[in-house]
C-alpha cells in the first residue's frame, strides 16, 4: 500500500493513502456478501437476493459508503502500522466523505488523505543554570507548641465551673436560634440547621461563624443574650452565604478544660515513645521535615514554571483535549471524596465551559512535562529498573484497596521518576536565590492589581486626578 506523509502545523501528519484496485473490489464484493445476508428483501430468502436488486433496493451510494469506511479504517490502521507512525487519537479526513463516496469506483484504486495527530517535536532552549526566585519556608518552633496544645485539649478533662462567666477556652451547653435579618432589620423565620438545643460550643478563636464565639464570652449560666452576625461570602450553604444573621443564645452550663500535664504518661497516651522528649524530638524532626519538603516544592515550581518560556512546542489538539480529561476527572474524584454529588457540577450545560476554562491550565502542565522529559532524554537521565521496580511497590502499597493495572503503573512509575530526575538535574545546576515566605505571593498580587487598573480607564484616571 503506497503512503505518502506531509508534516504539517500543529503536530500533525497528513498521510496520502492509495487503495489497490483489488483491495477495492474485494472490500465492495465482502460488503456485498453482508447485506445479502442480512437483508430482509419479500420474495427472497436471506442470502438469495440477487446482486442487481440488492443495489437497487439499497441504493448503490450506501453501499459504496459501507465498503469505504471498512476501507478507510483499515488502510489508515495498516498505514499507521506499515510507517510506523506514533499516532495519537482519532484521523480526520482531509475530503468530505460523500464526495469519497462520489468517487468511488470499485475494483479502482482509491486514494484518499487523512490526518492524524502525533507527538510533538520538542525543544527547551538554555535550561542549564536556570535563575529563579523561591519562597524559603523555616521551621517554625511555635508549630511543635501548637501541636502539642491541640493534643492538650483533645484529651482534656471537663468539669463544671460555678461562681464565674464564661471565658475564652471554656465549653459551653447552650440553646440557639437563628434567623436572617433584612437590610431593613425585620427578621425572617428561623433558618433551617440555624436552632438546637443542649449543644455543645468551645470558646476558641476560628469557631463558627466570626463574632457567634466572641459575644458568648462573659455570660453566665441561665443567661440569655441576642447579637448579630455576618455569615462569609464563602459559606458553603449559599443560601446564607453574605447573609446577615439574628442569634439568640441561653447559656445552661458553663466546663472548662482540665488539660493534662506535658509528661512521659501523656507522651506513651499519645504515641508509642517513653519519653516527652524523645516525643517531641519526633515531632520537631517531622515540621523540619516538613518545612524542608515545601521549600524544595517551592523550587520544583518555581523552575518548571521558568521552562515555561523556553520550551518550544506545537501541542496536538489531541494531547490537550486528553489532559483537560485527566483534570476534570481528577477533580471529579476530590468532589466524591468530599461526599460532593458530582453530576450536579459536570452537568450537560456547564461541562463546556469547565473544559475551556482548564485548556489554559492544561497547556501549560503539558509543556512543563514535555520539557522535563526531553531535557531528561538529551541528559540521558534514566531511572533504572530496580528505581522503578521500588517506586511500583510504594504506589501499590498506596493503593492497595484498588485493582491494578501494572503496565499503565509500569509507565506511570516511569515517567514520574524521569520527570523527578530531570527536575534534580535542573535544581543542582540553577541560581536558586531563597526570600523569605509570602514575598513572591505579594508580588503577584501587586502585580495582579497592577493589570486590573491597567485594564480599568476609570481607575486609570481616577490616580490621574489624585
């Protein structure tokens, strides 16, 4: 079968197929064979139908259509096959099938184009000695405190307290109802979830709703007090998000917490070390640990995100549209982890919208993979066989509730460890300069404001005038 290929813009391929004059007749004459078979003709049994009515019963052109896309579909898979074409996706025809249809003579050769899209060439230019900027993240000693106080209070003791009000740090029996307040100040009915009654309520800052903690503290028990708070625009229940609220709470009972001693039986009720010490010294281990893990984070990002603009490639629409599959359903799975109904956000009306707005995200985590790759091959930075055959067995043993597929684990595996030592490779031989944490985050928010006034004449002028 002769094939000739035509690079074209796009990483795409056009390939000019010819069919043999045989292979023409035979296809039609299998086509054939087919319909008679099947063909529910009266005054014929199937599979006796004579060839000159079966064309005219069916229509010569269906037929024919019939026998070209067997035709089509198998040549392109032989050709793809014969050449050694790394194909990605579905092909397109370059002619209309009807005019195919038109053309089409059996027992003639046949010659019809098609393109297909293929991986694209790639090419990163003077990634060696990249100069970015990262955010250094410190061990902050305050965390281990904070964790420790945390655990303090998870295990504290209850017990009443009498002769005082409440304070910061104390629980708190209460009855409460809630009701929306206009603009105007009436009140609505009570909202639901907004009443209950003998609930429990910890006195601690970042609990609730902002303002319901803080205008408990100071009651005492048998008090009734009513205030008014703001619920975030951000509340999950948008019903109430923004929305102003009217509570009225009674106070039954004040506890406060009896917190437990920092000591070797506190550090055996929590782990299985002997010692506070030899406890705390884990746990400080652990947030260093941490803080230097997100450091390096920090720097992987910061020169994947550097490739960026030195990465030159012509991403196949086949390519993006698979990565848009790949975060939508990773997304898909968060939402199910959340006990979120997931049908209620991919629905047929905004599904569209969802996959255009994640192109641009896609496109960049494409070209970021893409130029880690090739940098990884020009270095040649392999992983060896027992460096995947070891990661194989930690992400089995990740998700050892779910089947397996080892191949696709197998080039996962790999291009995972390809793309790590590439970035290892990169990040020994940059000009890395550390700033302290939250500088670049401002800076992009500085910046962020800058194109919104740019792009606004009223604020433009508006500065002027000042």
């Amino acid at each position: 079968m002769k094939v000739t290929q035509q690079k074209l813009p796009a990483s795409q391929l056009s390939l000019e197929i010819e069919i043999p004059s045989d292979v023409s007749q035979q296809t039609y004459d299998r086509t054939l064979a087919k319909f008679k078979q099947s063909a529910n003709i009266p005054g014929f049994r199937k599979g006796k139908v004579p060839q000159q009515i079966l064309v005219r019963r069916l229509g010569a052109d269906r037929l024919k259509a019939a026998a070209l896309e067997e035709m089509i579909q198998s040549s392109l898979e032989k050709a793809i096959e014969q050449e050694q074409i790394d194909a990605l996706g579905n092909y397109q025809l370059s002619n209309s099938f009807e005019e195919l249809v038109a053309n089409y003579t059996p027992g003639q050769t046949l010659t019809f184009s098609a393109t297909v899209d293929v991986p694209p060439e790639v090419n990163v230019n003077d990634y060696t000695g990249l100069e970015i900027q990262a955010e250094e993240i410190p061990y902050d000693p305050e965390k281990v405190e904070a964790f420790f106080e945390e655990r303090r209070s998870e295990h504290a003791n209850v017990i009443p307290v009498e002769g005082r009000p409440s304070q910061m740090g104390d629980v708190l029996t209460v009855d409460y109802e809630g009701k929306t307040v206009s603009p105007e100040g009436e009140e609505s009915e009570p909202f639901p979830g907004g009443s209950a009654e003998d609930t429990q309520v910890e006195l601690s800052e970042g609990r609730f709703i902002a303002g319901f903690v803080e205008n408990l503290v100071g009651l005492n028990a048998g008090e009734t007090k009513t205030f008014d708070v703001t619920f975030p625009e951000d509340y999950p229940n948008e019903d109430l998000a923004g929305e102003h609220a009217r509570f009225t709470v009674t106070v039954k009972d004040i506890k406060e917490k009896e917190l437990p001693e920092l000591d070797d039986d506190f550090a055996q009720t929590l782990s299985d070390y002997d010692t506070m010490q030899e406890l705390r010294e884990s746990i400080e281990k652990q947030f260093k640990e941490e803080a230097e893990s997100q450091t390096t984070a920090n720097i992987e990002k910061a020169i994947v995100e550097a490739l960026i603009d030195r990465v030159e490639v012509e991403l196949p629409e086949t390519m993006v549209k698979q990565e848009v599959d790949v975060m939508l359903t990773q997304t898909a799975m968060q939402l199910q982890q959340y006990g979120l109904d997931v049908q209620s956000f991919y629905t047929p009306e905004n599904l569209p919208q969802l996959r255009e707005r994640s192109r641009p995200e896609a496109i960049e985590k494409l070209k970021q993979d893409l130029a880690l790759k090739k940098i990884a091959e020009v270095e040649q930075l392999q992983p060896s066989d027992e460096e995947i055959k070891t990661r194989m067995a930690e992400v089995r043993d990740q998700l050892s509730d779910r089947d397996i597929d080892e191949t696709r684990l197998h080039s996962f595996v790999e291009d995972e460890l390809v793309s790590q030592k590439a970035l290892d490779w990169l990040r020994e031989r940059a000009k890395i300069e550390l700033v302290p944490e939250g500088t670049l985050s401002e800076s992009e928010e500085d910046e962020a404001e800058a194109d919104t006034d740019a792009a606004d004449p009223d604020a433009e002028a508006s500065e002027s005038a000042e």
